[in-house]
C-alpha cells in the first residue's frame, strides 16, 4: 500500500505517467520548488537536516511547496544526487520520498513518516540493485 502510494505520489510530483519510460540517456532533473512558495505546514516540520545516526548519511529537507514537491539533498559525505522528493499526509502523519539516482544508488528510495513526537524520520530504504530494503531511522541535527 505505501509502495503504491509512493508511487503515484512519484507519477504527480514529476507530471508524468508511471508508464512513460524516462530515457536511460537524458537525465532526471529534480523538482524544484519556488523560493517564492511558504511550505506548508506540515512540511514546514521536516525542513532541516536530518541524520541516519547507522552510517553518517544526511537527508537535508530544504523546502517544500503545496502540490508534494520538496527541495531535498542527501549526503554520504559527499553529494548524492536527489532525482525525485516529495511529500503528503497519509496514515496520520507526513511522508517523504527521496528517490535517489547516482553510482551505487541507482533508483535507491526513502519512504519515511515524520514522527512529531520523537522528532525523527522513520521508514523504509529501498535499494532496488541489491533487492533489499531496509528499516531506517533519521534524528535531526541540532542547528549551528
């Protein structure tokens, strides 16, 4: 169910149908949101950078904008490039969907839910060339 969610959600926050093959030459741009949008609310939460304290890497939440969109990039230390993010309110909480699309993450996915009480991400890491997928958790970084 949050696969298939996960999925549509993907089909709307990048306008294209799910069966419209993206060429395996020509890149996929990441959406980008408006500096002009304020997020939303429940986005609003999750912005900041965020820890998966089991192997250093970072989930930094930009911004995000009405219609799922976010603003996110992710770090192992160096840039890992983002492909797809987005967000939407589901199961009584916010998720996010970081799809990510570079050498050794090829279609690697995040299907997280914010928890406002513990303050952290929690949800699933998907990793498509090895066929696993994995429980993980995010904590947020103090600001400097």
């Amino acid at each position: 169910m949050v696969w298939a969610a996960a999925g549509a959600l993907l089909v709307v926050a990048c306008g294209k149908r799910a069966d419209t093959p993206v060429p395996a030459s020509r890149p996929v741009a990441p959406a980008t949101v408006s500096a002009v949008a304020a997020a939303p609310a429940p986005v609003s939460k999750v912005i900041g950078r965020w820890l998966r304290e089991d192997g250093g890497y970072v989930l930094e939440i930009r911004s995000g904008a009405t219609g799922g969109v976010l603003d996110a990039g992710y770090f192992n230390p160096k840039p890992i490039h983002v492909s797809r993010a987005a967000w939407y309110e589901g199961g009584g909480s916010l998720q996010v969907l970081v799809e990510l699309n570079d050498v050794g993450y090829p279609g690697a996915t995040y299907v997280l839910r914010h928890n406002p009480q513990t303050d952290r991400l929690v949800g699933q890491y998907t990793q498509p060339s090895l066929q696993q997928s994995f429980d993980i958790e995010f904590v947020r970084e103090p600001k400097p």
